[in-house]
C-alpha cells in the first residue's frame, strides 16, 4: 500500500496535530493524535482502555477518518464543539427575534461550527410591519448583517465561517435571493439553496402558474417555469443557487413524526431540524480493495464488517464528550443522537479494481458497498441501545415505519424493535477535502479524482518552500506497481473528463443508501448547452436525489482549476504592486459627504486619482470630520489605505475589507439597507468612487446612498472576473468540490 507523502505530514501539523500555545508539538507523531483521540472519545465507556485500543485499530491506517473537529478537538480541553455544522432555530419575524438569533450564530461561528439558517420566516420587502408604520426590509437585508458578522468572526482570527441560507420556492421574495450573488462580493460567507417543493417541481413539469405567498396572502403569481429558468440561469451563470427537495427529505426522514426540516448544513449533506447539529466520519474505501490493480482485486467485507460498528460506537461517544456552542443544540443533539457516518475514496477504490467511475458497473458497486455500510451501521446502532439505551425520542412503531428502515433486514429490524436504536440517523456523504488529503490524497467524499496530480509549495524545516508534485492515491500506487511509465487504463478518468450523468449515477445509486443526504458537486463542461444544463436537476428529481448542485466555469467564479494564474487576478493596465509611487503635484478626485446616523457631524472622504492610459485608479484618500471622536482612527485609515493605492495592483479588496468591519454595537440602516459599521459605510463610499470612476464594473444592487458630486470625467474600464487564486496562498489551485473552495497548494478549506 502506498505511505502518504509530504502532504499528508503537513496537513496533520497544520491542523490536527496539538500544540501548546507556543506553537510546541505535544502530539510528536500520528499515532499520538490518534491516541489522544481514540483516549478521548473512550473516557465514558466502562471499559476504557479496552475501547481506546479498539478505536485506535480503526483510526491506524487512515480507515476511518473522524471529521477534522473531532480530530482536532478531542482531548485537547480546548472549549470548541466537535460537531462540524448547525442548522440554527427558527427565526422569529420581529426585530428582537432576529438580532437574539443573530447572537447565536455568532456564538456559534465563534466555537467553528457551520451554521444553517432558513429565512423564509421574514416578512417579504415592502411588507407592512404593524405598529411601526413601516415596510419590511425582507430577508435579504438581515442575510447582509449575518454576512457580515461572519466575516468579522473570520477576521478576528477564528475558523473560517461558513453558512447556508434556504428560502422556499413560494415565498415573495425568491426571485431576489436567486439573484443575490451575481452582486460582487455579496453574501460570500454563504451558500445558497431555494427549498423547492413537490407541488413546484409539478408545476414546473405543468408549465402551471406559481403563487409568491406569505402569511396566506399571495403577493404575486408567476409561471412556474418562468422562476424556475431564472434558478436555472442564476446556477448556470455563477454556480448558486443549489436546490433542495425538501418535501422528500421530509417524507423520507426517519424523524418525521417528531421534527420538520427546512434547512441544511452549510454544504447539504445534513438536512437538519432547528438547532440540529451534525456529526460526521468517513470509512476509506481506498484502503479496503485487496490485490489492486490485479485480476484479483476484491473489496474486502469482512473488514468493512469490522471497522464501521467501531466507527458507529465512537461517534455516539462523540455526542457525550463534546462541547456545544448553546444549550438547545446540545438538548438536540442529545434527545435524537444523530450521526452522519461516509466514506472517502470511493474513486480510489473504483481505479483499484479497474471500473470506470459512472459506469452501470460503479453504480451497482455503490449500491452494495453503501448497502453494507447501512446494515452494520443500524445493527450496531440497535446493539448499542441493548446495552446503554434507545435515542430518548425513540418511538418503536413510527420509527420502524420510517421508508429507510422498512427496507432493512427483518433480523435487523427485530433488533430495533426489541432494543430501540441508539442513533435516529447514522449515514451522510461529507466533504472529506482535508482529511482526504491527510489519508494521502484519496479523492474526496464520492467525488471522481479532480486531477492525477498537482503542484504545491512544501514548507520545509529552514523555513523555506520546495515545489513538489502531489499525486491522487490511487494514481500513485497505479505507478509504484507498474512502473512510472506505465500507461492509464482507460478507466482512469477524472473530473474533466466525465459527462454530468456519470455523476448523477453516482449521486443517485448512494442517496438510495443514505438516510441523510449528500454533499456532491456535479462538474459541468463551460460549453454545456443550458438547457443541457437544466436537464441535469431535472434528471437529479427523478432519479431520487435530494438535492443538485452544479459547477460550470463562468465568467462571475472563474474556472475550477487552472495551471498558471488567470491575467484576471489583477485588472487589464494595473501595475503590480512595488514601491510607492511619487505624487504628482495635481491630481483628480472628488469629495463625499457621509452622514453616520450615529454621528452629530458628517464625515468627508476624498479620494484622488491619477490617470494611466485614459483611466483613473485610487492614489490617496483622506477622512475628515469634526468629531474628534473619530480623529485617531480616521489619520490612522486615511495613511494605511493611501500607502495601499500608491503601491498599485489590484486595491479593491480595500473596499471588501472595509465594508467586512461589523460594529459589536450594531450597525446602521442607510438607505433601506443595513450597514454594519461607519467603517463598512467608507468602504461602500470608496467603491461607489470606484465604479463612478470606471476603476470598478457597477454591480447590480448598488450600496446605500451617500451624498455624491462627481465633477471630473471618467473612462469606463469594466472589471474583469476574479480568477481561482487562493486567498490564503495566493496559488491558482483553489477548487470547488462538495460545495466547498478546497486548496490543492495549501489545504485551505472554506464551505461557504
């Protein structure tokens, strides 16, 4: 079997491996973060050492990958959750409500789950608010605040946010939240999903007129198609909105009779009730194909047999052992026990035993590898309740009539129905990026290989970089037994080259095994036809699945993956960044006048330009006021951001990392829109130059008005699309896969 290379030794030391706050390894090797894991997670059996061996036997060899909280948190004593994501309570449609939920994310974000959150609750915009005398600023408007309370829990050095927004299909502002993200920067601490029902998808097959309703008034009638091609376009264009099937997740939950589901992790593999939380691992299929790459290559059973009891009964230890961010989450997490158990390298076990991914073969093998995961996972869920208790809302008859647990063996189903079940749900399909990379680089979740190999700078002992080239696992092991020059069997085929139904194959054939759902990324060719395009979700309803998300290169993200750094990173005629540059003695610009509700004098921003090719650019800006409240602050911005612009290259990330500053004392309205701080208000201000000035494309949706003079002419130079650079390392490798941006350079990961 091939041994991990380089990456996997890093991505352990950068993530999991524990440190004391000096930065001084208290984990020396792997096997120490195993048994801190494995001694973690066994403390509450009545046999603890016993366990921890049997917990450390599945953890060796990268057989079952834990999700990185619990391989990062577990024993740590360290005060964070070992649950990946939440889907948060229901949100109340008053403004005390909103901003008591809007706390709670923030607690949670803060501890590094993911958050879920449904929106439809919020009166649509223009809605009258009784006793107020006036209109609903809709769910948009409060989306923008959590968005920006995320990035500034980002910014304050905690885990990278992440989180989901659902809206139904029915309600009056739908086609608003489908548009949302062709604005630039809007809303990209989120995903977004639109819930659609079974009556919709009806009407969209119907061509039948579709009500916008809220609180039993319908605001607006619309064809159903019509909203449907905008979903279509909006995911073709920029990769969002994914749609949920939320009526089948519904009818198909094990939990219907005690719970109802409008909202999903951040990256949809865990259709959640309100404060349900999600609990994931991963069996590696990539380590159970005997003899690989021979005529005799076999999946191996009886080890699957063995690991994923083991893994089942270390995951419901999880529950117990971990920390929650609020006290109804871990009420939730507790009276249904509910885990998320996958697997990885899939693609790796398929290139193993010679089937080629999407084949009819693949699908079959799916089926019966998933099926057995299914059956070990609920016997040994039912063997567990025998010995320490049924989930508390266990109800035998209801439970048993559930359509998943219908379909299980008799002998099984006996099991649950003397003894209970200790765990209401017990499969999902996760991302596995970075653990994916810890085992080696197995290709991650039921993904295809993305790429054979790929090119990353390894930090080295002294400090300095080495490029080396990082190959998929199974690929590498493909060239240790035949030898380096050995040709690819055709049924080597990765993501590039796979059609859209190869995938859905795939997708499909396990959602008929899982009792969750799954994260999975559907990768389209840029040329596809859109109403090829559209086919595929359509394909996705019938087929069983529930959900579709899609990526085509497009011109708003970008493409997937490139070799070399895309001339869009930076704008057409934008110097690199270097020295600064001299001032010429007269220079173009413009002053705003800024008024802070908050503040009993205005705030003056001028921004000066200089002219290159018939086009002005940002040179220096200054921040006046005669509040002297303000005056350090503003001397203080208007020197930083002044050395910024002189020093050329793209500077409008300026504008994003001011209007990214939440005020911890809440922000403003301005112009019907909410603006987290007077920081945030200055950044909007300084873009609005930008796009008068032609340095910036105008966006659609323009931020609140200011008071604005423009005098001086200028020459429209449109933006052009970011490229697919990673923001932590800044190499062109960052990937969309899962419904998460995964570096293949660094291991940066972000799920929103």
């Amino acid at each position: 079997m091939a041994e991990p290379g380089d990456i996997a030794t890093q991505i352990w030391d950068m993530k999991y491996r524990l440190k004391r706050p000096d930065g001084t390894p208290v984990d020396l090797t792997v096997e120490d973060s195993w048994r801190r894991v494995a001694a973690a997670v066994a403390a509450g059996e009545s046999d603890p050492a016993l366990w921890t061996e049997r917990f450390l036997g599945i953890l060796r060899g990268h057989r079952y990958l834990p999700a990185g909280r619990i391989l990062a948190g577990s024993g740590t004593g360290r005060d964070v959750t070992l649950f990946n994501c939440f889907v948060m309570g229901t949100v109340p449609d008053s403004m005390s409500g909103i901003f008591a939920h809007l706390r709670e994310a923030a607690l949670t974000l803060q501890q590094g789950g993911g958050i879920g959150y449904d929106f439809s609750t919020l009166r649509p915009k223009g809605a009258l608010v009784a006793g107020v005398g006036a209109d609903a600023s809709g769910p948009l408007s409060f989306m923008d605040v959590w968005d920006a309370m995320c990035r500034t829990i980002m910014s304050a050095g905690s885990r990278r946010g992440a989180m989901m927004a659902t809206l139904r299909c029915d309600h009056p502002d739908i086609v608003d939240f489908v548009e949302a993200k062709r604005t630039p920067g809007r809303l990209r601490m989120f995903n977004l999903s639109v819930l659609a029902t079974d009556p919709f998808m009806a009407a969209v097959e119907a061509d039948a007129p579709w009500d916008l309703v809220f609180g039993g008034r319908v605001f607006r009638t619309l064809p159903a198609r019509e909203l449907w091609d905008r979903i279509m376009r909006s995911t073709y264009d920029s990769a969002e909105p994914g749609v949920i099937f939320i009526d089948r997740i519904n009818a198909q939950n094990n939990l219907q009779y005690c719970e109802q589901i409008q909202s999903t992790n951040p990256c949809g593999e865990q259709p959640l009730p309100p404060y349900g939380a999600c609990l994931l691992g991963s069996v590696n299929l990539a380590t159970l194909v005997r003899d690989p790459f021979t005529p005799q290559a076999a999946f191996d059973h009886d080890a699957l047999a063995e690991i994923v009891p083991v893994a089942i009964r270390l995951m419901d230890n999880v529950v117990d052992v971990s920390r929650f961010p609020l006290p109804e989450q871990a009420a939730e997490a507790k009276a249904k026990r509910r885990i998320g158990l996958g697997v990885t390298g899939l693609a790796d076990a398929f290139l193993m035993m010679g089937v080629r991914y999407g084949s009819p073969e693949s699908a079959a093998l799916v089926e019966d590898w998933l099926g057995a995961i299914k059956r070990h996972s609920y016997r040994a869920s039912a063997e567990i309740a025998a010995e320490k208790g049924a989930f508390p809302l266990f109800d035998r008859d209801r439970f048993l009539a559930a359509p998943g647990v219908v379909e299980l063996p008799e002998d099984i189903r006996a099991l649950i129905a003397q003894h209970g079940i200790r765990n209401a749900l017990l499969t999902s399909i996760a991302p596995t990026g970075t653990i994916s990379l810890f085992a080696g680089n197995v290709a991650s979740g039921i993904e295809p290989v993305f790429a054979w190999t790929h090119t990353r700078n390894v930090l080295l002992p002294d400090g300095t970089r080495r490029a080396e080239t990082v190959e998929n696992f199974a690929y590498r092991l493909y060239r240790e037994i035949h030898g380096a020059d050995a040709p690819l069997p055709d049924h080597f085929v990765d993501a590039q080259t796979l059609a859209p139904a190869d995938h859905l194959a795939i997708q499909a054939a396990a959602q008929r095994q899982i009792d969750s759902s799954i994260s999975k990324t559907i990768n389209c060719p840029e040329d596809l036809a859109f109403e090829d395009f559209k086919d595929i979700y359509a394909q996705a309803y019938a087929l069983g699945c529930k959900g579709c998300t899609t990526y085509r290169p497009n011109a708003i993200t970008g493409a997937v993956l490139e070799a070399r750094p895309r001339t869009a990173d930076v704008r057409a005629e934008t110097p690199a960044p270097g020295a600064p540059a001299a001032r010429p003695e007269v220079l173009p610009g413009e002053t705003y006048k800024l008024r802070w509700p908050d503040s009993d004098h205005a705030i003056y921003v001028t921004l000066n330009d200089t002219v290159q090719d018939g086009q002005r650019r940002p040179f220096e800006i200054f921040i006046n006021s005669k509040n002297m409240e303000h005056y350090a602050w503003t001397v203080a911005l208007t020197r930083m951001i002044s050395a910024v612009f002189r020093r050329g290259g793209d500077v409008a990330f300026v504008v994003e990392e001011l209007k990214a500053v939440f005020d911890p004392r809440g922000g403003q309205w301005m112009g019907g829109r909410y603006v987290p701080s007077l920081l945030a208000a200055i950044g909007e201000t300084i873009e609005r130059h930008m796009i008068a000035t032609g340095f910036l494309e105008k966006p659609e949706g323009l931020v609140p008005e200011v008071a604005v003079e423009v005098t001086a002419e200028a020459v429209a130079a449109p933006a052009r699309p970011p490229g697919r650079s990673c923001p932590k390392c800044g190499h062109p490798t960052l990937i969309r896969q899962e419904g998460c941006d995964t570096c293949l350079n660094c291991g940066y990961s972000r799920c929103g």
